[in-house]
C-alpha cells in the first residue's frame, strides 16, 4: 500500500535516506525540530541534527500511517535499525508552510 503523503512530507521522508543537507532543504529558515528531549531552531541545527543521528544509527524509516490533526500532518512510521529498543514506531508530527515544513515533532 503506497501512502499519499504531502509533498513536503514525501521529500522529508525522501531525503532522510540521504543526508544532513537534503534533509535541511525540505525546512523553511526558521524550522523548529523536537526529537528525543532536544529542540533544534533553523536549517543548520537541523541539518547537524541529521548528521549526528545518521553518525550514531543506521536507520531506515517506513512511513505506514498519515492522516491530518489540529493543523498538523501526522505520519506513524516504523524504524528499524542499530539503536537500542529497534524497530520502533515513532509519530511525526508535521506543520507545514506551503512545500515547506515549519515544524516537525517525534515522539513515541
């Protein structure tokens, strides 16, 4: 079953299979990241953000749900790969400003 992601979304997920970069490209300027306790504000931090998770794990995500929720795109996703506790299913949390995401939130 293939999901009908939003563009945005779609790229997210996309570039996650790449790199800091790629991923930094699919925010606005100002994008806000929240993932395990940490904040990350703008396109450099969320670019090092990647780079650090992607040094540390290997790691691939299925996105297997989507659905929209009180102005958020939410995606549950599936990770599988070499971190303690894997596979795991994590939500994103998605706000997006036209083919760019403003904010994204993981959680458990």
């Amino acid at each position: 079953m293939t999901l009908d992601l939003p563009g945005p979304v779609a790229a997210y997920f996309a570039a996650d299979q790449e790199d800091g970069e790629a991923v930094a490209h699919c925010f606005t300027e100002a994008a806000v990241v929240k993932d395990e306790g940490r904040t990350y504000r703008g396109r450099a931090a969320i670019r090092q953000w990647k780079e650090d998770a992607s040094t540390r794990y290997q790691y691939t995500s299925e996105p297997v749900a989507c659905e929209p929720r009180d102005g958020a795109v939410v995606v549950n996703s599936r990770l599988t790969g070499t971190f303690p506790g894997s596979p795991v299913n994590l939500r994103f949390f998605f706000v997006l400003e036209g083919d760019a995401i403003t904010s994204l939130e993981i959680m458990p």
